[in-house]
C-alpha cells in the first residue's frame, strides 16, 4: 500500500467549493431549522469568494444542496439576468457541474434574493432566499442577544406596538417589503425582504423554503405546509403591494408584482417583475408553444 | 414587439471585471515579491484581518486586488476557509516570545527592560521628496548598543499580579481541538473568551481604531494606560503524528495589555494579533478593557464593538448597497402612496 492509494488526488478546491465540514455544519444547522420552523438557528458562516451581504448565506446553502443531477436557477429582484444573479449562477455551475436554467418549471434549487417566482412551486423543488437581516425584532431591538431572548420567551409585544403606532399615525401598516410573519404559530421571522405580495406564497407552501443570511450567520426555514402568518390585527387585513390591476407594458401579463419605469413625461410604465415569467408570456403571445405553469395569483387575487 | 431578451448582464460584469484588471496589469511573482518586501506593514495589517500568516499570499492578494485592503483580506478569508487544519499548534506564553520591541508607559523601567526596538514614534514626519527628485533615500546603518537586549521578557502584568496590583485572568487550560475556534462556530453573547481575543485580533484596524478611540475621549469608562505594548516573533511549536515537537516557523505577533484604576485594583484589558499593528492592538485593548459592566448597546459593549469591527462582514454590508434594490423599494412606495392618499384623522382634542 503506498500513500498515493490512500489519498484522493490534489484539487485546487472541494467539490462545490465548500469543504465538508463547512458542508456538514451547514446540514446539522438546516435540518435544526426545519424541526423548528422560523427559528434562526446560529452557524458558522465561512467566507465564499463573493462579499459578504451578496447572498453569501443563500450560496453556502446552495452550494451544501448542489449535486450534479440538480438543475439550478437564480435570482435577484425577481430577474435573472440581473448582474449578482448572473454572477452567482456561473459561480455554482462552475464549482459544481450542475446545469443552470431560467425556467421556474425546470429548476430544482432556486436561490432568490428577495423574489418567490409567480409560478407555483412543486414538493420536489427547494427554494433558497438570501437574507440581509434575519431579525425580524431588529427595529425594535438591535441587540442581537437580547432579541435572541425574546424570541424564547415569545415576546413580541414590542412588534405588536409598532405596528400599531403605524397604523395610528400613518392610517394603516408602513411596512414594505419584509413583513414580519409568525410561523407555525410560535416564532415571529422575517420573510427576508420579499414584498407583500410574496408572503401568502409561503402559507402552506409544498415546497421547503431555507432562509439564510451569511454575514449575520443565521439559517431559518419554513418546512412544507408550514403556517406562515403576516402579524395583523382582527379588524385591519393584511395587504399586499395594489399591483393586481396593473398590465406588463412588455408581455401583457396582468395581475401580478411589476416594476415601475418612470417615464421622461412624468408617468410610469410597469414591467412584470418575475423576468422569465414576463420571457415565458411574450413567447407564448407570439406564437410558441410552451408550459406555464399554474401561478399563485390569479386575476391578481390570491386564492385563500 | 418581438420578444427581446435582455441578457446583457453576463456579458457586463465580464466585462467590468476587465476593465479592472486590465488597468492593473499584468501580475507576476516578481511583483509579488515587491510588495512583500516594500510593505511589510501593509502585508501585516491584512494577514491580521485575514487572520491567516502567510507573507506570499498577503503579498499576493494585496497585488492582485490593486490594494483594496476589504477585498485583499476578503480573498484572504475565502482561501484560509477551504484549506484543512492539520493541526493545533501549542499555546504561545508570554515570556517566550522573541522580543523586538517592548514599552511600558505605566513605569519607568520595568523588569526585562524597556526595548525601544523599531519604530517611527519619534522621527519626524517628512516626506522625502528627494527621492522623486532622482536622490535615492538610503537610510543610515543602525549602531547596536553594546549590550544586546534580552529576547525574552516577562508580562509587566506578571509583576503587578505578584505584588497585588492586578488579578490575572484564570489559565485557559483548553488545548487543541478543544480551543473555541470563531472560524469554525458562530460568535454568540456573552461570548467565550477566546472568541472575544480571536475576533479583535481579525477586526479591521480602522474600525477597531474608531471605536477604541470613541472609548478614549470619554465613551469608555476607563481611560487606558498602556502597561506594555510588545512586537515579537512567536516560534510555532506543533506536533508531529509521531510524537515529536518541533518549530514550524516563527511568526510575528503584536500584543498590547492597558490597565486602568478599577477600585482598588487594576482593569486589565488585552488584544494580541499576528504581524506587527500597535495602533489595532492598543486600541482594541482598550476595547476590551472597558467591555466589562458596559451598557447595551453602547460602543464599548462588546456585542457592539464585535459585530461593528468585522470588515469582511461591515464592508460587503456597505458596498451591498449598490445592488438593484427595486423590489423593496416598490413595496415601500406603495405603502406610502397609499398612506398620503388617505387622510389621516387628527385626535380629538
């Protein structure tokens, strides 16, 4: 037997950059996080080659997840093409093999950063979202070690109030993106700061959705048909963003969460802000044949 | 309208990346070896933050990031993470390092001697434009004194613990595997002692000085006197599988101790961190100094001063802000509209 036998041949890196122990903490941590949904759950988040607040948790995640049989897409404020997504995608397909795709149908690993694509997601598929600040009490409490405490003991009165005095002064809740969500009935989370409009996506969802943020070191999820639950009021409803009437000015996709373009005349035009569903629409509409799938809203309403 | 795709953005960030690249030029080890040996101090500052020792590779992040210190320590960071830990090596005791500069303010004289060793404390600070001009700087030939310096010195702590002044920090008996490593797991609150030390000694200078100062001017409690404050090279004492001990190397290490009246004994504060940093060191000493008993939230706290002094994390923080942020800024204008749409009741009064 000569050393050689024993060792694997030298590589400039692991498979998926990550190395196992790396990979290994981030499983232990994933697998607490779904047997406690919502809960964020402290890891050692290891430095990528991409700077921190750039979906280093999001990537750590989808690089411990990615295997050569998983088709990967990416996303970054609903696009795909959007520079970071770009940036990212090429990174996990180079250190990992695994083919990339646009197409929210045909992805098995989705990582967003602060979109969930317009199109249903299925059990089989597994959704990622980058997260800048995992703590949903941190306007309340930037105390991590404090805010981690309340978390134990429940104590969110002090969200309660605030979202109170908004409503007081401002006539309804000012929270944009966001919004904070109680999950499974116990622990208050940030959705991370997808809009309004996203969070009934997560309601029980089928898919699993990992929440992760690198620079701040902390993994949370929601497990399939979890309950996630904006925090409202009995008598003041949760609303989402009042995009169902608005037209894609590109695709004619109507009834879901657009971008505003300003115009030079002072007016707005709108585009579709999930960019392959928008892709998928104008094909459709000229002509091709291809799969859409079912979308979460319909007509611009969610379905209860 | 036909469908147009709009995939410039691969093709972009390729080509900015380029752009930067292009402008700095070709890098080849003799560049490297340049900055290594022009910027020792440099090169030190980032192994520090990078928290990894290793002059060539400093060297090399620095010229390949065009000195772009967050970037350079960044890549530092990313490289460090991947490699495996062969082993742990031995504690590093005071008296054992190899002294090449060694001050106390807090006495005149201090057993070991005070060793003013390198430093520009007391040159004046002239620019030696000469040197553009065509006349090299060729500095003049150091005379050594005729009585070397010894190379080993004890803690000035050890002497005030002996006559009552100070209480030590218990011995940290945690050896190899079993030391805290902040690399390896999350840094929660309070945080282990080790994790405090680890991540002062990676913290970015700048940062650490900004707070440490704060702390100075009035912030802080406890106004520091600078106890001893040492530059030294540290021998690397690891073991091999067979059992035999021996030197890896040396390293050189800064570390710095601060006290301040505490009742009727001294505080003590302590930062050590690898290459040579006074001001990281004396600042984060005093840091450290004055996080016992520190209100929440203040800078002198240490959850505060621990999470603000990450440059790795504080700087990609910083420039994540010029990612598209549109979707959240959407939502917020929609929320707003909404509220300006509305009047709002004034309260009875």
């Amino acid at each position: 037997m000569s050393l050689a036998n024993l060792t694997k041949p030298w590589a400039p890196m692991s498979y998926g950059f990550l190395d196992a122990s790396a990979k290994r903490e981030l499983r232990r941590k994933m697998i607490k996080s779904v047997c406690v949904p919502g809960c964020q759950m402290p890891y050692a988040s290891r430095e990528v080659p991409m700077a921190r607040g750039w979906g280093t948790g999001g990537l750590q995640v989808s690089l411990t997840l990615i295997n050569p049989q998983i088709t990967v897409k990416v996303i970054d404020q609903g696009a795909d093409d959007s520079v970071n997504a770009a940036s990212i995608r090429r990174f996990l397909a180079r250190v990992s093999g695994a083919p990339t795709t646009l197409d929210t149908l045909k992805a098995d690993l989705i990582q967003s950063r602060h979109r969930i694509p317009e199109e249903v997601l299925r059990e089989d598929q597994v959704l990622v979202l980058q997260v800048p600040n995992p703590e949903p009490l941190r306007s309340v409490q930037p105390n991590m070690s404090i805010a981690r405490q309340m978390h134990g003991d429940a104590d969110y009165g002090r969200m309660w109030l605030q979202l109170y005095e908004q409503i007081v002064r401002s006539g309804r809740v000012m929270q944009g993106a966001s919004y904070p969500s109680m999950v499974n009935g116990r622990h208050v989370m940030t959705p991370s700061p997808i809009p309004r409009w996203d969070v009934p996506k997560l309601h029980m969802a089928k898919h699993l959705t990992i929440l992760s943020a690198g620079r701040e070191k902390r993994i949370f999820a929601v497990p399939p048909f979890t309950r996630v639950e904006p925090l409202v009021f009995d008598d003041v409803p949760y609303r989402v963003e009042d995009h169902a009437g608005l037209t894609c000015s590109r695709s004619g996709a109507k009834g879901f969460f657009m971008n505003e373009i300003p115009q030079s005349d002072g007016t707005s035009t709108y585009e579709v802000s999930d960019s392959e569903y928008g892709v998928k629409s104008i094909r459709q509409r000229d002509g091709e044949t291809l799969t859409m799938g079912e979308t979460w809203y319909k007509d611009g309403e969610m379905p209860q | 309208m036909a469908y147009v795709a709009t995939r410039g953005g691969e093709r972009a960030i390729e080509q900015s990346e380029r752009l930067f690249r292009e402008a700095m030029g070709k890098i080849d080890a003799a560049r490297v070896s340049e900055v290594k040996a022009a910027l020792p101090y440099l090169v030190d500052r980032v192994m520090g933050e990078a928290s990894l020792y290793d002059e060539d590779l400093a060297a090399l992040a620095l010229t390949q990031t065009g000195g772009e210190l967050y970037e350079a320590v960044l890549v530092l960071r990313a490289w460090r993470t991947t490699q495996p830990r062969l082993c742990v090596a031995a504690a590093v005791e005071q008296d054992s390092l190899f002294t090449h500069r060694r001050i106390s303010a807090a006495f005149k004289d201090i057993p070991g001697g005070q060793v003013l060793g390198p430093t520009l404390d007391y040159s004046h600070r002239v620019l030696a434009t000469d040197v553009l001009g065509g006349t090299p700087f060729d500095p003049p030939r150091v005379e050594p004194a005729a009585n070397p310096a010894p190379a080993h010195q004890p803690s000035v702590s050890a002497w005030q613990a002996a006559n009552d002044l100070v209480d030590l920090p218990a011995t940290d008996g945690a050896a190899g595997e079993a030391i805290p490593d902040l690399t390896r797991e999350p840094l929660l609150f309070p945080a282990k002692r080790a994790h405090t030390l680890q991540s002062l000694a990676r913290a970015e200078t700048g940062g650490v000085l900004a707070l440490g100062y704060a702390a100075m001017r009035g912030y802080g409690q406890a106004h520091p006197t600078v106890n001893e404050l040492r530059l030294a090279e540290a021998e690397v004492m690891v073991k091999h599988p067979n059992g035999t001990e021996f030197s890896a190397g040396r390293v050189k290490v800064s570390q710095a101790e601060v006290v301040s009246k505490t009742g009727d004994k001294l505080g003590l504060g302590f930062a050590a961190t690898f290459g040579w940093n006074e001001v990281k060191c004396i600042s984060a000493a005093t840091l450290d100094l004055n996080s016992k008993g520190a209100p929440k939230g203040s800078p002198t706290e240490e959850e505060f001063f621990l999470y603000h002094t990450e440059g790795v994390e504080a700087s990609g923080f910083c420039i994540h802000f010029k990612l598209p942020h549109y979707v959240t800024f959407q939502s917020s204008l929609d929320a707003m509209r909404d509220a300006k749409a509305k009047p709002v009741k004034e309260p009875a009064e």
